[in-house]
C-alpha cells in the first residue's frame, strides 16, 4: 500500500502505470523525485542564505545554503548539534535588524 501511495501522490503515475513498472524502474523514480527534491531545497537554500548573509546584522562567518535545507539536517549526529544555530534564531538576526526603524512614523499618522 505504501508502494501505491508514494506512487500515485509523489510520482503522481496513474493505477494503470504504476502496475506496468518494474520494481526497478520504480526505484528510478523515486530517486529522480528525492534529486528534483533536494534541488527545490538547494534553490530556495541559497537564497534564504543569501539573504540572511547579507541583512544589516550580517553573521560574521556566513552561513551555508545546506543550513536551510531539511533534508541535510540530521538530528542526531552530534556534529549539526553544535555548529547549527535554529533557524528561528537566524531569521531573528534579519527581522532583528529592522528593530531600528520600527519607531518611524507612517505619514498617515497625526502628530
């Protein structure tokens, strides 16, 4: 069941296709579907890194675009433990860089 599942909603392949494919062929698929997966996360990645590296509280060393990707985190290996900051904590440095110009008067605003 599971089988069927990840191939009708992730490889969204009809009944009919799916029961035609080899369990390699199968296989191809899913892995062409991780790859074009990872890729999606790499993009969006490099641009939150992008982002957050050059915000007004910059990091002083820059942060790695696979810091943003869910799928290279690894939760239990202690190496991610010590060296990740949350990502909670990395977009407070851009938001927190806006705190300045949160006092700025809006010109709909009466004195």
């Amino acid at each position: 069941m599971h089988l069927w599942s990840v191939a009708i909603y992730d490889l969204r392949l009809d009944e009919e296709t799916f029961y035609r494919l080899t369990p390699r062929q199968f296989h191809a698929l899913q892995e062409r579907n991780r790859e074009e997966h990872i890729h999606a996360e790499l993009l969006n990645g490099i641009s939150t890194a992008s982002i957050v590296n050059h915000s007004f509280c910059a990091p002083k060393k820059p942060y790695a675009p696979r810091l943003y990707m869910p799928s290279m985190q690894d939760s239990d290996a202690p190496e991610n433990k010590s060296k990740n900051v949350p990502m909670s904590r990395q977009f407070g440095v851009l938001f927190g860089s806006l705190a300045p110009y949160r006092n700025i008067v809006s010109p709909d605003a009466k004195p």
